[in-house]
C-alpha cells in the first residue's frame, strides 16, 4: 500500500512571496490532516478535512493560509504572503478511522 | 486545556538496558493515547495506542506503553533498547466529542541509544 505522498520536499523562500503544498492520502482514506511543526516542537494541527469538507480549521491563520481538498482526495496548502516565522516542515496525513493517522515525509520550509 | 507533558528532551541508554520514555496528558473526558516515532528527514510513524481496555498496549518494533488513569500517564517502554531505536519520539492525545482524531502532541523525546 502506497503511503502519503507530498511534494516538494524542500523550499526556500522570500518573505512575502506565495508558496504551496501538495499532498496525496492512501487510498480509501477519507480524514486528512495538515500540520506545521516548528523545529523543536510537536506537531500543530492546521486544518482538517473529511472527504472534501473542513472538519477543524480553528488554528489555521487564514489571514494568510488556506487549504482546499478537491473532490475528498489530493489536498494543497497554501501560504500568501510567507512570514519568517512560518520557516516549518508541514506534515500531511491521513486516516481512515480516525484514530491512526498515518504521515507524509513532509515539506520543510525556509522563509528568508 | 488539552495538553501532552514529555519531561524529558533527552534520554540516553545503553543497548540491552531498558528504556522509558515518560509521558502525562491532561484532558476533559477520556483520552486516547497515542506514540509516534520520527527518524531524521523523514514522517511521523504511528507506534501504539490505547483507545479502551487492558491498560498494557504492545506496539512495532518491540515498544509498549501503559496506559495510567490515576497518575494521567502513558509511558513508552521497552525492555530491551537497540541501536536503531534512536529516534524523536511523540506522545500524543485525541479526545472524543471535539474533533474526531484531533492530535495534540507533546514537545518530543530525543531517545540516544550508544553501542
């Protein structure tokens, strides 16, 4: 069985500019889950999705974040504008149960 | 509020000896526990969990956790610690009636197992 996929692995940008983030679930696996963790830390949750609608999105900065899971499978995230405090490696994950949830390899961010 | 306590940033062990890894949550209602490990570059792998019933959860790779209600516990154990179980390791606690399957993770355990 094929695990979370995510792309890219690594970015590197400038203050203010846009980035976005990809993830595929495993298959059959209706719940997905973004989470930031900055270094040092555990993981945060971000947004949460069942199928395609938002479950939990309480901790997301939507001033500048926002996500969108297209018809309840691939998912992106996306931040614009990127401040330097959102230098983090963003986990995608995905259950089918609800109770273990299964993660990506991740995407670390550098804002610079 | 919800929250997940690991005391310890580091734990150092000899191979052969057992190890702990020491975690306690505080939560409204009935938890459910669970531990990660993360290797460097790489996600979070799910280890074990307890959701209800005997309070002693066998989990990969050799670990098992018990499951404490009156001291709010969940440690991590093993008995006898490896080499390549030197990893980051995370608690984590999900909690019924609010966001099914919501994690809310300690700050991590760096486990350091010397040869």
């Amino acid at each position: 069985e094929a695990g979370v996929a995510q792309s890219p692995r690594y970015k590197i940008i400038e203050k203010r500019q846009s980035v976005a983030f990809w993830c595929n679930p495993i298959s059959g696996h209706a719940t997905l889950y973004w989470y930031q963790q900055i270094l040092g830390q555990g993981p945060k949750l971000l947004i949460q999705f069942q199928n395609n609608g938002v479950v939990d999105d309480s901790q997301l900065p939507k001033d500048r974040f926002s996500a969108e899971r297209l018809k309840g499978v691939d998912s992106t995230l996306k931040i614009q504008p990127a401040k330097l405090e959102d230098s983090a490696v963003y986990l995608c994950a995905s259950s089918k149960s609800g109770y273990e949830q299964y993660f990506g390899p991740g995407t670390r961010l550098t804002v610079t | 509020a919800q929250s997940v306590a690991q005391p310890e940033d580091q734990v150092n062990v000899a191979e052969g000896n057992p190890l702990t890894v020491k975690c306690t949550y505080s939560v409204s209602g009935n938890p459910y526990l669970f531990w990660y490990v993360q290797y460097p570059n790489r996600g979070l792998q799910f280890l074990l969990k307890y959701i209800t019933g005997d309070n002693l959860v066998k989990g990969s790779y050799g670990f098992e956790a018990e499951f404490n209600k009156s001291q709010t516990s969940f440690h991590l154990k093993k008995p006898s610690a490896l080499v390549s179980d030197s990893a980051l390791y995370f608690c984590a606690v999900s909690f019924y009636g609010g966001s099914q399957g919501n994690l809310i993770f300690g700050k991590g355990t760096k486990l350091s197992v010397k040869p």
